[in-house]
C-alpha cells in the first residue's frame, strides 16, 4: 500500500477483527517503533503504550468497556445508533456503524492484544484549554500513527475512549499510576477477515473549508457541549 491508501483506508475495524489469529508481539513493537516517530511537543516523547495479552487482564478491561458500553451509552444521545442525518443513505451507514459497534463491545474480550496509549507526566484533568491541546498533540499523533503503521501490516485497530469513564479502575487494573498517567485512548489490534477496506462516507472537501476565517454558511454538525458535560 503506498500511503494515501493506507491513510484513507485506515478504518475503525471492529466486526471484522479476527481473534482465531494470534498477533505476534514483534508486529506490535514494529508498529510501535514507528509510531515513536511521529511528532513530539518539546521533542519530549510523553507517549507510553501499554500492551495488554494477558487473557485476565484482557478480560478486565474488556469488562470495564462492556459495562460503560451497555450501562450508559448505548442509552444516552451520543449512541452512534441515534446520530440523526437527512438522507436514507447516511442511515444505513449509521445502523451498520452502530451494530459494529454493539460487536466489538461483545468480543473484546476475545482480541488478544489491546493497546492503551498514555501521557505520561501530566493529567488533564481541569486543564486549560491550551493545556490540553498541546500535551494532547504529543499523543494523538503517536497514536494514530500506531494505527496507520497496524493497517500497513494487514492489523485491523479501532480508537476508542470508552473505558475512561472507568478510568481509574483500568489504572488499577494495570498498575498504571494514575496520578501523573493519563490514558489515551483503547485499541484492540487484530488481523483481519479480509484485507480490502474502502473509503469512508464524509464530507466533501468545500464543506470543511473555511478559508481565511469562520464561514458561518457551510454546514455545521450538531452541537455536543451538553453531551460533554454528562
């Protein structure tokens, strides 16, 4: 795959992760290793990845997002279930991305690699808003390359946040200290049914681009401060 591929290919794989394959661990610190690559603030690399293959531990964790999963989300406004759009097509999109969801919240805990990234150094939590974007961005871009690098080498990974409302158990759970640790984000990683993956629906590019400021008539998407705040 040359690049663009693997960037506009690069897919949240979550029914089609295959557990019956074990990923070796070489794989994974290969995926790592490039991803220590990307961008770091301060040229400070505050990335740390925690790699979870112990089936106990696996289980723990895929408990954990089971219950924020069933317990909450999939009742509340942001379930992926209820993102409203204005056109049959977009529907079906949105009902196969939500029974792909409800999937990886069922066979999680059969992945045998799950990755969490973590910030090591500082938590975020009451953090400015500058604060926050800019120890973020020494993560996010570590994180998402880990993925690019995955899809490169035919494993399938899925961003998630959703164990973070149990995010001090998880901390517990794998003795990660969670006063100066803030995790990230959760991937499983797997190899996949199947290698093709197409392009997403999105936007096109004209409804993105506000070019030299704020273009109040482009479309908008809806506003989710209220979800944030719950």
């Amino acid at each position: 795959m040359d690049a663009d591929e693997v960037l506009t290919t690069t897919r949240a794989v979550r029914r089609r992760l295959d557990p019956s394959r074990p990923v070796p661990l070489e794989l994974i610190r290969d995926c790592i290793d490039v991803a220590l690559q990307a961008p770091a603030g301060s040229n400070l690399p505050r990335t740390r990845f925690v790699v979870v293959r112990d089936p106990v531990l696996r289980k723990g964790l895929a408990d954990l997002y089971t219950e924020v999963y069933e317990g909450t989300y999939r009742e509340s406004e942001g379930y992926i279930g209820k993102v409203a759009t204005d056109d049959a097509s977009g529907a079906r999109t949105q009902e196969r991305s939500a029974r792909s969801a409800d999937a990886l919240a069922s066979a999680l805990h059969e992945v045998d690699t799950i990755v969490i990234t973590c910030l090591e150094g500082a938590r975020l939590d009451g953090a400015s808003a500058m604060a926050n974007a800019s120890l973020l961005g020494g993560v996010l871009p570590a994180t998402w390359s880990f993925m690019l690098a995955a899809r490169a080498r035919g494993l399938g990974t899925c961003w998630t946040t959703m164990h973070m409302a149990r995010e001090r158990d998880a901390a517990e759970l794998l003795g990660i200290p969670f006063d100066r640790v803030q995790q990230v984000c959760l991937t499983p990683v797997a190899f996949t049914t199947g290698e093709k993956f197409g392009r997403a629906r999105r936007p096109a590019v004209d409804d993105v681009l506000h070019l030299d400021g704020w273009d109040a008539s482009l479309p908008s998407v809806p506003d989710v401060r209220g979800l944030a705040a719950r």
